[in-house]
C-alpha cells in the first residue's frame, strides 16, 4: 500500500515532485510508525465491518483500529469478538482482489483477550498488525505487552506490534505525572522492538475534569491537556533516539455546530475558480478546527492522528505531506559535506538553515517524505486535499 494510492498514477505524478513509498506490514517499524496517517477508528460490532474495511482501504485509509473498548457497550464485547471472527474470515474469503488491506489493529480490553483473539482467528490472523492496548500504566502495561508476544506466537507471525493509548488520570494530575510517564518510559523502552506508537486519549484525560472542546477549539486550548502533550512528548518522543512516534488526539467532530468564532480556515489558499466551494464544505463539517489542530500537532512533535470518521481522513493525509520547500531545507540540511555544521541561506531565501540544530528535524522531515511523499514545487494543500477527496 501506499498513501495516496487510491488516485491514479497520472494525478499523482502531477502532483508530486517524490511520491510516497510503497509499504507493507513487514515493512521497517520506522516507516510503518511515520506511515499510520489517519488511523480510523470503527466499532468491532459492525455487521459489514469487511466491507467497510475494504471500502475506506479503497478511499485511502492505510490503518485502522478494529474497537472493543469504549466505543462498545459492556454487554456487547463477546458478540463483538464474534463479529470479528467472522469478519477476518470474510476479508479472508474475498481474496486480494481490490485495494491492499490497510494495517489493522484490534482496540482489546483486557490483556486475556489477545492470546485468546489470536487463537480464535486462526489463520485470518495474518490480516492482523497488532493490539491496541487501552489505559497504559508502568504497572498494566507489561501484562499487555507479554499478551502481544504470546499471540505473535501462536500466531507464527514475524510480528504483532503494540500501540499503547496514554489517558489515565496519574498523567494527567500534576503530582503524579512525572512518575507516571517514567514508568510508562521504563516499560516501553523493555518492549521497544515491539512497540510501534504511542496513542494519547485527550477525550479521557478531559473526561478527568468533566471537560469537553467545542468544534471551535483545538485539544491545545485546553491548557491542561496540552500540558500533557507536552510533557508526554519531552519524555516519550526525543530526537535523540531513544523517542517513539506519538500520534495526535483524536478530533471529535464532523457535523456543522452552532459557531461562537469566526472560520479558521483563510480563504486565499481557495481562491482560484470552483475552490471556494471546498473551503465553505471544509467549515460546514468542522474541518477548520481539525486542519488547525493537525497543524499543531506537527508543531508540537506529533504525527499522524486518531479518526472517528472518514471525512477526516483525506485532510489528515493532505497535510502530511512534506512541502518542496520544506524537503530543500531537509536536503541542504543534511548533505554530507555539512556533518561538521554551520549556518546557510535556505534555498527559498527566506530563512536560516542551521545544521546541527536543524538536523533532527531534518531527518524527522525525510522520514516524513518517504512515508507522505513531497509535494511539487507549486501544489499546495489545497491541491492534495481536492486530488484525495475526488478519487
């Protein structure tokens, strides 16, 4: 699979000056951890769960997360494992026919449900990439993540990756939270090769003070889970090697609510004839507020998100993308004749490059343009956005 792969060959060449590498699931853990994108969400309960899974395969979706967890009732989970036998044999029955599966993972509850999951998939279970592993604590967690290597080996798999979800409540209360993320620290890095990200569950740490953003609000207006993403970053994602991929909260909206502010979204990106249009659809459904927040989730050191609908699929993948100007700095950055450093003028003319600070963010950059691919010079999000929204 790749991403942007659900358009044809010609618009992808149009619009890309490096397109996005192909991957699979044996693919290396770095590119697979960079390559999540959207990762959306779906109960495991659906009765046409495969042929859902196909369709979004087919629109562009690359991961999913196949829930048994919060977004299911309490009486519902056996029916759901059920369900999920089935629908594993259903994609199992339908052959490779149609778009690559994307990677799937399945949200469990408890650490039995994993080893007990792998056994009764059976053979299906090669269409699985691994768990998502919900409430992580220094103390769950091991039991969790020893789960996962009991499966892998039942299953026979090469690997069955690990994505911890970070939102209990001694993260998010300050006496707590140091301790709390060095235990988290202590037992993924004991499971590193196992661990492919790290999810934040912003809903449940607003849920600690009974708190919930409105459509106009992005998860760092709220200052207090913003200060957890901050320090879930500073312990958990540092460029010196030792860091994992953190993937953005998830956006919880996509129906027009009634506004308190103005749009977010300008309009002089859309202004050429028929882009209008676009922009007031973007603003009906909400994605202003999602397009600013993924902005800000790069910023603050995070990539990819979590998704509750496939509307926010397309915008998180078009802002993925590395910029021609944004790979030019990484290039310059990173020629090997400037390893012992220095200071240039970026080839856009229009900022500094300095070599050894820059330079992490330099590689995270390429990482991001082998998973992403690199815009041409002239396309701009808008481009992306329309190209992935009309295939």
């Amino acid at each position: 699979m790749r991403h942007f792969g659900h358009i044809s060959p010609a618009v992808r060449h149009d619009l890309f000056h490096m397109e996005p590498a192909e991957f699979t699931a044996a693919s290396p853990a770095r590119l697979l951890a960079a390559a999540l994108g959207a990762t959306l969400y779906s109960p495991a309960t659906r009765p046409t769960l495969a042929d859902d899974i196909r369709k979004q395969a087919a629109r562009g979706v690359v991961s999913m997360v196949l829930c048994l967890e919060d977004s299911i009732s309490d009486a519902d989970v056996r029916d759901a494992e059920e369900n999920l036998v089935r629908q594993f044999t259903a994609l199992d029955e339908q052959g490779t026919a149609g778009p690559e599966l994307p990677l799937l993972f399945i949200r469990v509850r408890t650490p039995e449900q994993i080893p007990d999951l792998a056994r009764r998939l059976g053979s299906t279970v090669r269409r699985l990439a691994g768990f998502v592993l919900p409430k992580f604590t220094a103390s769950r967690g091991p039991a969790f993540l020893d789960a996962v290597a009991e499966a892998e080996a039942l299953s026979g798999l090469p690997r069955l990756y690990a994505m911890p979800v970070l939102e209990t409540p001694d993260l998010l209360h300050l006496e707590t939270r140091v301790e709390a993320l060095a235990g988290i620290s202590r037992t993924v890095n004991r499971y590193r090769e196992r661990v492919l990200a790290l999810r934040l569950g912003v809903t449940d740490f607003c849920s600690v003070y009974g708190l919930r953003r409105t459509s106009d609000m992005t998860a760092y207006d709220v200052q207090i889970v913003a200060g957890v993403i901050a320090d879930v970053v500073n312990v958990l994602s540092r460029a010196d090697g030792t860091g994992f991929t953190v993937t953005g909260p998830v956006w919880e909206y996509f129906r027009s609510q009634q506004r308190l502010f103005k749009p977010q979204l300008r309009r002089s990106p859309f202004l050429e004839e028929g882009v209008e249009e676009l922009r007031t659809a973007l603003i009906e459904h909400d994605l202003d507020g999602l397009l600013r927040e993924i902005e800000l989730d790069r910023a603050n050191g995070l990539l990819g998100k979590t998704c509750i609908h496939p509307v926010h699929v397309t915008p998180v993948h078009a802002l993925s993308v590395v910029s021609h100007e944004e790979f030019s700095d990484a290039q310059d950055i990173l020629r090997p004749e400037r390893t012992g450093g220095g200071v240039m003028r970026s080839a856009y003319t229009n900022k500094m490059n300095e070599v050894k600070p820059h330079r992490a963010w330099a590689e995270r950059t390429m990482l991001r343009a082998e998973a992403f691919g690199v815009a041409r010079e002239q396309v701009g999000f808008v481009d992306l956005l329309t190209a992935g929204l009309q295939a």
